[in-house]
C-alpha cells in the first residue's frame, strides 16, 4: 500500500464515520444538524491535527490562516457536542482497516503495559487529583492501558483511566473481552502476575508470555517447589479452589506444585465464595514456568502456557525482550506526537485528545513503515528518525495540497539517524508534567 493509498483510505474511513454523526452526538438529531463551517467530521480532523501550541495557534495553523478559522471559543462549543465513545470507535474502526496482521511462528505478538500521563490540573476532577503530601504541589493525572502490535508497531486497543480509579488488572480483562479470536500470544511485565489475569487469558484460549518474580518476593513462583537451579524449565498444572477445609490446605502443603487456596482477599473471578457445607470447586491453571540466563549473573522467571517443543526457552527469551518496544512508543507518544500537550481541562476533552494521539501515532507508523521498505539506499547503519516523520506526517494530514507523496517521501530519507547495535543506557523515569497552557511555544 503506497502513502497515497494510506491516505485516501484514512480519508475515506473519517468521511464514512461522519455519515454516522447522529450515533456520536450527545443530542441526537439536534447537534451538527444546521451547516456550519465547523461541522462534525471537521471537528474531528481538527482534533486529530492539533499539536504542542496553544489552541488558538493550532486553530490557524490548521485552517492555514483563513480569515474564516474558528475561534477557540466556536472550537470548543463544537467539540463538547462529540460523545465519549466517538474517538474510541473510530480508532477501534481504523485499526481493523489499516490491520496488516503480522505474525511471529504464526502468532500476533501483543505487549501490554501502561502508561501514565499528566493533564492540566483540575482540583475539581477528584477522580484525577494527586497529592501525596500536603507539602506537595497537586496535579491530575490519567491512566493509559494499551495492546500494542510488536511485529506491526501500532497500537491496537486502549483503556483509559482515571488516576484514583486506574486498575490494569481491569484493563487488561477488558482489551481481552474486546480481543479477536485470532492466535495471539500476550508479552506481559510483572505487573500483571495474578492467577485472574492467566486464568482470563487462559479462558479467552490465547498465549502468553509472563515475567514473574523470582521465588522470595511475594509472587506465583513462591509456593511452588521448583529446582535448585539457576535455569530450568517446568510443567504445571495447578488446581485453584477457594475451600479452606483442613484436607484441602493439608493437600496445599504437601503438593504445593498441584493445588493451592485461594483465601477470600484474593481476588479471582472463576471460583464460587467456599460454603461450609460444600464440596470444594476447582480451576485448573496450566503453564510452564522457566528461569533463563539474561546476561552473566542475571536471571529472569517467565511463566507461559506455550509448547514447549514449538517454543524453546531461547525463543521466549527471544520474545519477551521485543516486549520493550511498548516502552519506546509510550515515549514518542508523550514527547514526539504531543501527548503532554493538552488543550482542555474537562476530562472528556482530555480523553478525546488521547485517542487522537493513539490515531496519530500509527497513521505515521504505517507511513514511515512504507518510506522505510521503500527506502533508496537501504542502508542497515541509518534508521528513519521518527520524531521527524511524525512532523511531516502531520503537516501532510493538515495540508496535502502543499505536499505530495514523493515529497513526504524524500523528507524523511532525508532525516535519518545512524543505528547503535549494542549501545545502552540507564532508564531515568523521571515524571513528565503536562505543558500549562500559559507556556505554549507560537
């Protein structure tokens, strides 16, 4: 598919989403329905085309200075008629357009993580509001649940969350539900080692790939009884159940590696509450659990339900380390399309935005993944700089008059950087505050 054909596609799909207004609009049948210059399918291409600057600036811009742009004011009047579900549906509709269903072993690859992302502050959104200590200057901040395609590098489904609300359990549960049947195998960190978590996965009939703790901090992997070696490779079927009869936690005790109990606190959604009278019901989880050698001295646990004669331990490995790339395009998300950059304080402006951005970034991924195939030299040291693209892609999605195919093209060969095998450094997580609206560069 050639960046024409992208382009006419995504065109295509925003105009056929418009004709659908009335199933988006708050008031059905009233908004959008007089001819205005800032009409529904307008509203969204404006949306998806703001950038770092402030509202007003970006207005401009995108109108190309036409005395007839809105006002920040008619802008807003206008965005408030949207629905809170209209961004999400289109980027679940785009995503199943532009899906090129790349495989791995025959398998999508599916890093799930989260992200969390500061808004402008709002003391009246509770739901948002952080202050850890009453020295301490208060922001809002939202919760970013996504799926990203690793072999794709695009991001296929989102769960949006409030601060005091967040739960990526429940996100993840819910992009589950949400998932198609295709063979999908899950790359998750360890913040998603729960027995719900696999036992959901495990009921959608999907992989998975799970870093775990190692046996000593709390996790899976401390009540089994696992071998006195820095690497091995097991089986296991474990039965859960929620009766803490004396028979049954004496069978817990002496086979710690078939059956274990699930006191009350515990929370998992395919066992009954245990009644006296009874008899106890089981949930049978089946997984391997490795540990493999990273680099000299450093080991890491993974816990999986894939074959093992199909899936060796150097190819989990091998899987789980591209896990990374989630990591990577939360970053150029907040810092290179703009999502520290909001231009509301309302939460459903706010979720609007980050939708479009999640829009954004993989309109420019398909695009700079056909400018890289189709790249002149083909030169393994250079790589496209992605910050760069994102630019041009975005000025190509406001104004393809002033730009062609070709030229977008030749843009970004034009800016490329040179690649580092083996280079590395330090991960500094540092929180990022959103941009205030008061020191927006012009």
């Amino acid at each position: 598919m050639s960046i024409k054909d992208i382009v006419c596609k995504f065109n295509y799909e925003i105009s056929k989403f418009a004709k659908r207004k009335s199933e988006f609009c708050n008031c059905p049948g009233r908004d959008f329905s007089r001819n205005r210059k800032q009409n529904f399918e307008s509203v969204i291409r404006s949306i998806l085309s703001l950038n770092g600057g402030s509202l007003t600036n970006e207005l401009l811009k995108i109108h190309q200075f036409s005395p007839d742009s809105p006002s920040a004011s008619a802008f807003i009047q206008q965005r408030a008629k949207l629905s809170e579900n209209a961004f999400p549906y289109l980027f679940q509709e785009l995503n199943s357009t532009f899906d090129r269903d790349c495989r791995y072993d025959g398998y999508r690859l599916i890093a799930v993580d989260g992200s969390h992302i500061h808004v402008p502050n709002n003391p009246e959104d509770k739901d948002s509001f952080v202050q850890s200590r009453a020295d301490e200057h208060f922001h809002n901040e939202f919760h970013l649940n996504a799926f990203w395609d690793i072999m794709q590098g695009t991001f296929l489904d989102a769960v949006v969350q409030k601060y005091r609300n967040q739960n990526e359990d429940r996100a993840l549960i819910e992009m589950l539900e949400r998932s198609s049947p295709a063979d999908m195998i899950l790359v998750c960190d360890r913040g998603y080692e729960a027995y719900n978590n696999i036992a959901h996965i495990q009921q959608a009939d999907h992989k998975y790939v799970m870093r775990i703790k190692e046996q000593g901090s709390f996790g899976i992997a401390d009540g089994l009884e696992l071998p006195d070696k820095d690497e091995f490779d097991m089986y296991t079927e474990l039965s859960l159940t929620r009766k803490g009869s004396f028979e049954i936690k004496t069978l817990a005790k002496r086979y710690k590696n078939k059956y274990r109990w699930l006191p009350s606190h515990v929370h998992f959604d395919y066992l009954p509450p245990s009644k006296k009278n009874e008899s106890a019901v089981f949930f049978i989880l089946k997984f391997r659990i490795l540990r493999i050698k990273i680099k000299e001295n450093q080991y890491e646990m993974l816990l999986t339900n894939l074959p093992s004669d199909k899936f060796p331990p150097h190819k989990l490995k091998e899987i789980y380390s591209m896990r990374w790339g989630i990591e990577t395009s939360f970053r150029e998300l907040k810092y290179a399309i703009g999502l520290t950059s909001f231009h509301a304080r309302k939460p459903d402006f706010i979720k609007q935005e980050i939708y479009a951005r999640l829009l954004l970034y993989n309109y420019c991924e398909l695009i700079t993944t056909h400018v890289i195939k189709q790249m002149k030299n083909n030169d393994k040291t250079k790589q496209v700089n992605f910050t760069i693209a994102i630019y041009i892609c975005r000025e190509y999605l406001r104004n393809k008059r002033n730009l062609s195919p070709p030229d977008v093209i030749n843009l970004i060969e034009k800016h490329v950087l040179p690649v580092r095998p083996g280079r590395k450094d330090p991960r500094k997580v540092k929180p990022q505050a959103s941009v205030s609206f008061l020191y927006r560069v012009a």
